[in-house]
C-alpha cells in the first residue's frame, strides 16, 4: 500500500496532524483540530451535526457553537483537499470521505488485523505501534475525546501484548527484552505483561531478575488491589523457582469454530466494537438472515490468536424450525469432554457440571461462541466465571437480561449500507460484471432491502447463470408481492423470517401483520396504538416484544421501523390470516390517527390560522398531544411521509373528508421546511376530494392554499385563478375571515408580480376586515404587509411605522420574524446599518427558531448586505457562505445571487 509506506497523511495517535508529501500543513486553531479529528474517527460515515458539537465542544458549548462548527469545517475543506479527501455535508451532517489507510488510526488497526493473519506479523505489529506518537488527540479535552483515547489505549497495549507474544513465539526474548519490559513498567499490574518478562528473562538465564521481577508484580497487586496473581502467573513463577522447564500447557486446547464465511464484507463499525469489547460478555443480536453468525465467525477467526487456550462453539438451535432449542446441559457436556474431561467423568447434575465447566475455565483465554440463542435462560448456565476469556452470543433476542444483569456489551446488526451490499454482490459475482450494470444492481441491493440473507440469495441466483443479465433478476425483484417468490427459489427466505414469527404471542403477531402495511419508514407507539385498535400501554409492550425478537428495530427512541423484506412479510401474512374487513378497519384507524394528531401538531404551527372542524374520531382511533412548536416540528419532520401515504389510501378508499384535511395539516410544515411541491402536489389532491364532496367551505379553504403555493413556485397565472376562487367562494359564503386573508395572499400575488400599489390596496382592504372581525395577529400581519409595501415604493419612514405598529399587537413568532426583516431592510436604505443588521438578527433568530431554513438563509443575506453597507466586508463574506450552506443542504437553486456577492467581496476579506 503505498499511502501507507509514505506515512499517513492524518494522524490523532498524538497532537492531532495533516501532512501533504510528509509535510505538516498548518490546521489553524485548536478547536479546529478537534473538529478534523472527530471527522476522522469515523472517516466515510456520517456523523450528525449534534454529535459533531457534542464531540468537540462537550457538555458547555457555547451559544454559537454550530456556527463556529461550519467555519471550521469551511476551513478544513481547504486543509483535505490537497491529499485528495472530501468533506461534504449529508443526510443531516458532514462526511470526511478518505482513504482510511492515510488516517494513522485506521493504518493503525489494520495492521493489528493483518499481524494476527499475515504472513508477516512481527513487522506488522511493529509498524503499528511506531504510528504512535503519544497520547492519542493530545490537546482535545472534551468528554468524548478523553472516553475515545482511553479506549484507543487498550487497543495500544492489546497490540503491545500480543508484539510481545509474537516475539516469545519467534524466541526474540533477547534481542527484544528491553520492549518487554517496558511494556511492563508501563502497566505495572498487567499480568499477562508480567508473564511475558518473567518467561523471556528465564529464556535469556536471568532466573534471578525474573524471581524480583515477581516478587516486585506481586507486591503491587496486593497493595494497590488487594489480590494475589491469577495461577497462571502463579504457576509460571513456581515453575522458574524450581527450575523446571517452560512447556506448552499439557491441557487440551479446543479448536471448536466452523470455517470461517468464504465472503465477508463490510460491517466495520461492528468488528471495532468487538473489538473494544470491555466485558468478558457480548451479545451480537439482529433479525433473521443479518449475518450474526458470518460475523461472529469472521471476527473469532480474526482473533483466534488472542484465546490461546481454546475456541468453544456451540449453535444453540433457538431458532431453529426443524428441532427444539438445545438444552444448557447437552452442550455442557459437549463442552466439558472439549477440555478433557472423559465422558464417564462429566457430573450428571447440570449444576455440578457448570460448576466444573467453569473452574477448568478460571484464568484462561478461551473464547465461547454460543451460536443462535433463543434467550438468556438458554445462555447463562453456559458462561464461564472469570473475566480472562470472552463469550459471544448471536441471538435474534435482544438479551436484555444479559445487558441488564451482566453487563453484556451489545452489538446490533442491522442490514448492510449500500456500499457493503455493493461489495458484497461483487465478491460474489466480480467487479467487471456488477460495474457493467450499476442501475440494475443499485435497484437489486434495495429490492433485497440490504440483507446479507437475501443478497446471498441474489448472488447465488446469478453466479448459477453466469449469462443472465442482472437487470431480470431485479426486474424479478421489482413487484413486493412476488418478491419473496423469487427469493425463496433459492433459500426459504420466509422460513428464516418464520422462526421469530412464531416465537410472538398473539397480539404481537397481529401488530406485526399489520405495520406490514404502514406506509412510512418507521411508527411510533400511538400510531401502532390506532392501528391495532388498543390502547398505547398495550402497543408500547407489543411493539418491545417485537423488538426484542428483531421483526421490528427502534431507530429512534421510541420509533420503531424494519426492512422492506420484513415489510414484505408481514404484509403476506396479514392476507394470509387477517380478513379484508379487518384490514381496512386497521387503515381507516391509522388515516385518522394522522389526521387527527397532524391537526394538533397544525396549531401548534400555526394557530393565528382559522381552523377546520374534522370528522367524528373513529373506534379505537389514538391521538397524540403535541406540547409546543418544537415538538410540533420534530413530529411532522418524523411523520409527513407516512401523512402522505395515507393521503394516497384516503383516496384509494373514498375517505374524502379526510383527503382535503391531510394536505391542509401538513401546509404550514411544508413550508417552513422549503418543501413547496410537495405542498402543491398534495393541495392538489385536497382540491379533488373537496370537489367530489362539493363543499365549498373545504373549496374556498383549499382553492386558497394552492394560490399560495402558486405564488411560492412563480406560478403567476396559476395563483391568481385559485386566490379569484378562493375568494369569490368566501364571498358568498359570507366568511370575513375568509376573504380578508385571501385579500391578505392577493397582496403577495401582486408584490411578486412587482405591483406594490395593487398589493398596497389588498393588504389595506385585508386590514380592513380583519379590525371589523376584531383579529389582533392577523392585523399586526397586514400591517406588516403594508409595511413592506410602502417600503417597496419608496417609503422607508413609512414602513417602519407600520411595522413598530404590528409589533404592538403580535406575539407571533413568524409574523415578528418578517416584521423585523422588513425594518431591517427599511433600516438599510436609511443608512443606519448598525439597526438593520440588528432587526436581521432578531429575524433571522425568529426564523430558525421556526425551522424555516429558508428565509433564515435570505435573512443572512440580508444581513450580510448591511455588513457590507457598513464597510464591514469580512462579516458580509462570512454570513453569506453561512447562507450559501444553508441553500445548497436544503437543495434549493437560487443560490447564484449570493455567489454574485461572494465574489464582488474579495477572497482576502473573508480570511
């Protein structure tokens, strides 16, 4: 590797460093080291923008934290580029995407890898060890900083301790004694480090220094952790007292383990956390066919070398649909006769047994793999007694016991990325030919949603048809319903799926037939709650069970969602047993259920907005309270893409009443989050079904929506037909409140169509029913209307007036919002710069307070005018690329005039 022969271009094994062609390139401030060194902890995976602040600047960061965030990361994007790296921001935070042999981290842990399977492993655990080059991430003093080095320097020792067995192993002894002890003198009550220099100084005929040498570990453990030395080291002490040679122990040493999977990629994340493992105990869990037992082999025969007194494997059958589970006390026996016990002398008693089993175990580095189990009752007469060796379990249980009572590390395995599906598929089948079809892979690895199962399925299908084009089998993948049908021509998918099924109890199964058909990615309680018709309580414990077997995955706290195969699945199943009548129940329940809890979420949006009377709330139909803004937020940002997939079963069943008040529910929240077709794609659908029900209330309502959505998308035309409508239908309904906002929205129309004087007249007329009606929020927004207005044709006085008389009268957090950026742009062609960049400032606050990324953009950009006007030209530049940022991570175009600003404002002024 020839990054790796030139040293890596990052280092964290020390004061945190970028070099280029071994040069150091200066990184700038300190917290910008912390910045680059939490990226490259976890190069090529994203890490979310809170954990990024968390990491760097701990429990107390300071009020403007994500700001300085983004500088630095602006900055470090100069610093990665020159050694080819990227740093990008997604899916809600920032990637540093970069070969992981240029980070002296990741180098770092593959050559451990590699000197434990390599054919050079003396100089491979040597060349990781010179990467250090002190305390890792010297300088960073956060939180997780301090929990991540201590973890990296058990890695250090593990590496130093097993140099140091590679060495005893080659009869290195004395060359390399001086290494030996200090690793030693560095943890003076390591006892597997004491050991090494006991052995080697014996080797070497220094059985003198060798007795001080004990004589000194055994003096420190007593003190400093009131405990003699294990018998291991005990034993090797009485043996260089008494002269006698150092042999190989004369006890068996299992080497139980199947043969390790012939493909395995991937899962990286995971074999550092068995890795790092900090318990004599790890459960490995996930749903059926995720590969548990692939990895749990790969990473025991990874490390085999590191339980050098024997490898035990048992598959436990817990899910097995051909046999029972395999009781504790047959594998006991199995297990006993593996470590030399004859079978005549193997206890009848299962605790006489365990209590064997375990002492032949005390003090020595075995692994035990207890493969498939069904629970913890199966797996704790199983577990050895000491903390010298390590247990792994799989299980599709999530083992909370074991967690809880034991203090057992968990990994869970999820499917696989895209890239590792990917990866997979081409081992399997070779690069050239998964290069030469990459949609119809793409399209393969998503039908087979990841699973390492069904991937392997797919593989095999197509390696036994070397010939067939990979676009017929994803074409065979293409229909849900046929999905498993095509899988299970090759393995028994549903049976791998059957196992944990089988495992539910009755209201368990039920739910789970029944999310088969929930249309969003994940649910929470009280969506499962209405679909299954019971109470929350009850769906919080059925959705735990199904958890704990891994039919279902909680994603989020408290959110829950599987994999499309599963979905699959369950959607077969609840045809199979549940009939139409009940089916449609359950999504007439969830389609309220939305309705009804997005209405609640609505008000807390925006409650100056008249409301709407929904239909009677059906049986068994769960509402959830929505407590503040944020929450109202949090729960359309988690929920709008169900919202719309019931709007489509709504029309799909004729619920017409509850197919134009979806839409209206989720407007405000559209809007704020930039989301502006969506919006009008599903007003659309809102128009229809008010048109088929021939409601002119819900006409005029909606008819007023898409006029707005219209002015929104430019569409000119389009939003002067629908307000006209609005309008008139308010009219001869006789609804005041109606028509003033619909008079309010004409305003809008008409200053987009850079018309102030007629916007000017619809927001005075606006202004002049709403006093009739006696609305102080919406008179303080036509005021702020008429405030902008007057600031369009000149009146900047004016305008300010206007708006200080609005403030007077609102407390709304969104018409506060424009009403201090409109005095702040009136502020601006006054020329009191300093007051307008203060009226920005307090608007774009408001609007992020609001989650309106997007007019908190071009309220920076305002904001960065005003700098600029006041000659501050290094603030214009630095607000605007915060706008820019902004734009580009919401995926809106209209970039281009802040990069006319950028570049008038020279490059210098920004640094």
């Amino acid at each position: 590797m020839g990054s790796a022969q030139a040293g890596p271009a990052f280092g964290v094994l020390g004061v945190v460093e970028a070099r280029v062609g071994g040069e150091p390139v200066d990184i700038g401030h300190p917290r910008r080291r912390s910045v680059l060194a939490a990226l490259l902890v976890d190069v090529n995976r994203v890490v979310p923008v809170d954990e990024l602040v968390d990491r760097v600047w701990g429990e107390h960061p300071p009020a403007r934290a994500r700001h300085s965030l983004y500088s630095h990361l602006s900055g470090l994007r100069r610093v990665v580029a020159p050694v080819g790296a990227s740093l990008t921001r997604q899916a809600g935070g920032y990637v540093l995407t970069v070969d992981p042999a240029s980070v002296d981290l990741h180098l770092f842990r593959e050559l451990c890898a590699r000197s434990r399977e390599g054919d050079r492993p003396l100089a491979a655990a040597d060349r990781a060890l010179a990467l250090w080059r002190g305390r890792a991430f010297e300088g960073a003093d956060t939180p997780w900083f301090a929990e991540v080095a201590r973890r990296l320097e058990q890695e250090r020792l593990a590496a130093e301790l097993h140099r140091n067995d590679l060495l005893l192993r080659l009869g290195l002894h004395a060359d390399r004694l001086a290494d030996l002890v200090a690793t030693a003198a560095a943890h003076p009550v390591d006892e597997r480090a004491a050991a090494q220099v006991l052995l080697a100084q014996h080797r070497c005929g220094r059985r003198a220094e060798a007795l001080a040498h004990y004589r000194a570990v055994r003096d420190r453990l007593v003190d400093e952790l009131g405990v003699e030395p294990g018998p291991r080291l005990r034993e090797l002490h009485r043996r260089v007292l008494a002269g006698e040679p150092l042999p190989e122990s004369d006890r068996p040493t299992p080497r139980q383990l199947p043969a390790a999977p012939p493909h395995f990629v991937g899962r990286a994340a995971e074999r550092a956390a068995l890795d790092r493992h900090t318990t004599a105990l790890v459960v490995i869990a996930g749903t059926g066919g995720a590969g548990k037992t692939a990895l749990a082999l790969r990473w025991a025969h990874d490390n085999a070398d590191r339980f050098p007194d024997g490898l035990l494997h048992a598959d436990l059958r817990g899910f097995d649909p051909t046999c029972p589970p395999v009781p504790p006390a047959t594998v006991l026996r199995g297990f006993l006769e593996a470590l030399g016990v004859p079978a005549h002398g193997v206890p009848a008693g299962p605790a006489e047994a365990g209590a064997l089993y375990r002492s032949l175990l005390a003090g020595r580095r075995v692994l035990v793999l207890l493969d498939n189990a069904a629970d913890a009752a199966q797996v704790l007469p199983l577990l050895p007694g000491g903390t010298s060796g390590l247990t792994l379990v799989t299980s599709r249980d999530r083992m909370t016991d074991l967690v809880a009572a034991r203090g057992a590390d968990h990994v869970t395995l999820d499917v696989l990325t895209g890239g590792e599906s990917v990866a997979l598929l081409a081992e399997r089948l070779g690069r050239d030919r998964v290069d030469a079809e990459p949609a119809a892979v793409a399209e393969l690895v998503e039908r087979a949603a990841r699973l390492p199962l069904a991937l392997s399925v797919v593989a095999a299908r197509a390696a036994v048809n070397p010939g067939f084009p990979l676009r017929a089998l994803a074409d065979e993948l293409r229909h849900e319903h046929d999905r498993l049908d095509a899988l299970d021509a090759v393995a028994d998918v549903r049976a791998v799926f059957a196992c944990s099924y089988r495992t539910l109890g009755e209201d368990a199964a039920r739910l789970f037939r029944l999310l088969g058909g929930h249309p969003g990615a994940d649910v929470d309680a009280h969506a499962a709650a209405s679909t299954a018709g019971v109470p929350v309580a009850r769906a919080r414990a059925l959705l735990a069970e199904l958890s704990r077997r891994h039919l279902v995955h909680e994603r989020a706290p408290h959110r829950y969602g599987t994999h499309d195969l599963l979905r699959a699945y369950a959607a077969e199943l609840a045809r199979a047993h549940d009939t139409g009548a009940e089916l449609v129940a359950a999504r007439s329940r969830l389609v309220d259920h939305y309705l009804r809890t997005g209405y609640a979420a609505e008000r807390r949006l925006a409650p100056h907005w008249p409301p709407i009377t929904l239909p009677a709330a059906r049986d068994g139909v769960v509402t959830r309270e929505i407590g503040s803004y944020d929450e109202a937020m949090a729960w359309f940002d988690a929920e709008h893409t169900a919202v719309l997939g019931v709007l489509d079963d709504a029309v799909r069943h004729g619920w017409d009443v509850h197919a134009w008040q979806l839409p209206w529910v989720l407007t405000s929240y559209l809007n704020r989050r930039g989301r502006w077709r969506e919006k009008a794609d599903a007003l659309r659908t809102a128009l229809a079904a008010a048109d088929r029900l021939g409601d002119r209330d819900a006409l005029a309502v909606t008819h007023h929506l898409l006029g707005r959505a219209a002015t929104t998308l430019g569409e000119r035309a389009t939003a002067l037909d629908h307000l006209g409508r609005a309008l008139e239908l308010h009219r001869e309904l006789g609804d005041e409140t109606g028509q003033a906002i619909v008079h309010f929205s004409l305003a809008a129309e008409h200053e987009q169509r850079h018309d102030p004087t007629a916007a000017r007249t619809h927001a005075r007329r606006a202004l002049e029913l709403h006093t009739r009606t006696g609305d102080r929020t919406w008179q303080g927004f036509d005021l702020t209307a008429l405030g902008w207005y007057a600031a369009c044709l000149g009146d900047h006085a004016g305008a300010l007036a206007r708006c200080r008389e609005a403030v007077a009268l609102m407390d709304d957090r969104d018409g506060l919002a424009h009403c201090h950026q409109i005095m702040g742009c009136a502020h601006h062609h006054l020329g009191d710069h300093e007051e307008s960049v203060a009226h920005h400032g307090r608007a774009v606050a408001l609007f992020r307070l609001l989650g309106d990324r997007y007019r908190e953009a071009w309220g920076l950009v305002l904001t960065g005018d005003a700098h600029r006007a006041a000659g501050r030209e290094d603030r214009a530049r630095a607000t605007w690329t915060r706008a820019l940022a902004i734009l580009d991570g919401l995926g809106h175009d209209d970039g281009a005039a802040i990069r006319e600003r950028l570049a008038r404002v020279p490059a210098a002024a920004g640094r």
